[in-house]
C-alpha cells in the first residue's frame, strides 16, 4: 500500500476531503453531512489497511481512492456551478433553495445511494481490467476484499447513527425512525448485501461493453447513469427512506 501521501494515495483523498469540508461547513451546506460521514469511513478503511486486513493492501486503496474521487469530482462540479451526473445532480437538488428543509440522515441516504449505485461499479471497471474480469480467482479475491470494507461500513453504523443525531434539530427524527433504529442496523448489512450483488453485475456489464468499443460503453454508462438518477428521485418523495428500500429493494441493476 502507499504509504507516502503521493498521489492516489488515501491521505492526499483525506486532505481533498478536508478542503471541501472546511467551505461547505463555513455556509452550513447539507452537503456537509454525507462528506463528514465519507470521511470518517475512509479514515476507518485506512486503519483497517494499515492493520493489514486486506487481501491485496494496494488494489483496495486504488480502487477506494478511484471510488471517492468520482464522488468528489462530483461534488467539485456542483462547488463550480456545473452540473454534476444525473444521480447527483438529483440528490444535490433535495432540500435546496424552494424546497422544504430535509434532515441530516434524509441528505446522507440519498448521496450514499447516488455513490454506490452510479459510482461503485465505474470505480470497479477504472480498478479491474477486463482480462482480470475473466479471471475467476482474481474477481473473488477482490469481492472479498469488497465484503472486508462492507464490515468496515457496518461497524460505522453506530457511530454515524449518533454523528448525524448530533446535528439534527427537533423533529428531524419521527417516533417511525426511531422504532426503526435497530433495522437501520441490520438493514444496513442487506443493504450492502445486495447492492454489492448488483454492483458486480453491472461490473461485468460494463466491462463486457467495454470490450464492444467506446460507443457501447457510453450506452451502457448512460443506463446505468439513468436508472441510478430515478433511484435517488423516488427516494426524495416524502416518506420513510429505508421502508421505501426495504420494498422497493437495494440498487438498481443493469439488464442483462
């Protein structure tokens, strides 16, 4: 694993992090709340890497570093007054000017499902070649590695439960979501569950229309871009989020 801080490294994603940290905190930015919660999880995957916990140490940092910088190029482009891919976009525009205030856990849901939907299988197709893709070994070497950080993700769970109740003003919590904080729990390890199932698939979906040429690729990234943006949009109706996920079911998946 890197150890230097150079580039592609995970402390230089860090000190990325902290920079656009400091200015949405400065205005008080509900972007703010799905940043901190990012990066303290990529400070927990980086200790989990120093202990050693990986199978391939230097392949999960490059793809962790791949997987946060789409999210950051992301966010950037909304800073610079662009506008970002559709399912951010989407989930930027919640809660923003005209629209009725969201609470803190309502922003992080719907950035965490605009992230692992649209942005995890691309960093998966940026961090695996197709000849790897083929080789059976090797993707279940990384899709081990890929469950190792999922733990890592649910042994946050509590901690950002309690970072996000921090922040939230009076009311921001319904009787509903606190009966339903122990499935918030559980229901984040079948969360995780199947939208890694699914993310693989549209993996391997993208990675075999890689191989049919740029022009097949980009159809399929759009695909993928369009189902990820009417996740997030239907998330956004008033209601209870993780009952809509506990129906409706977890990611979306690419025909095929």
């Amino acid at each position: 694993m890197p150890s230097d801080g150079g580039p592609g490294s995970i402390d230089e994603l860090v000190e990325r992090m902290d920079g656009l940290l400091a200015g949405l905190e400065a205005r008080e930015d509900p972007a703010r709340y799905f940043l901190a919660t990012y990066r303290r999880t990529t400070v927990a995957v980086k200790e989990e890497l120093e202990r050693g916990g990986f199978a391939d140490q230097d392949w999960v940092e490059r793809w962790d570093v791949i997987f946060a910088a789409l999210y950051l190029d992301a966010l950037e482009q909304r800073e610079r007054g662009e506008t970002p891919p559709g399912p951010w976009a989407v989930a930027y525009q919640a809660g923003g000017e005209g629209q009725p205030r969201l609470p803190p856990l309502r922003h992080t849901l719907l950035a965490m499902n605009a992230h692992i939907n649209y942005d995890l299988p691309r960093a998966l197709l940026g961090s695996i070649t197709d000849d790897e893709f083929d080789d059976h070994t090797l993707v279940a070497s990384r899709a081990a590695d890929h469950a190792h950080i999922d733990s890592v993700l649910v042994s946050r769970v509590g901690p950002e439960d309690l970072e996000l109740k921090a922040v939230e003003q009076p009311g921001d919590r319904t009787t509903l979501d606190r009966l339903l904080t122990p499935f918030n729990r559980a229901g984040t390890k079948r969360f995780l569950r199947e939208s890694r199932r699914k993310t693989w698939h549209n993996a391997h979906q993208l990675s075999a229309a890689r191989r049919r040429g740029p022009d097949a690729l980009t159809a399929r990234l759009r695909e993928l871009e369009d189902l990820s943006s009417r996740r997030v949009a239907e998330l956004k109706v008033p209601g209870q989020v993780l009952l809509k996920l506990a129906v409706k079911g977890f990611g979306v998946q690419l025909p095929g």
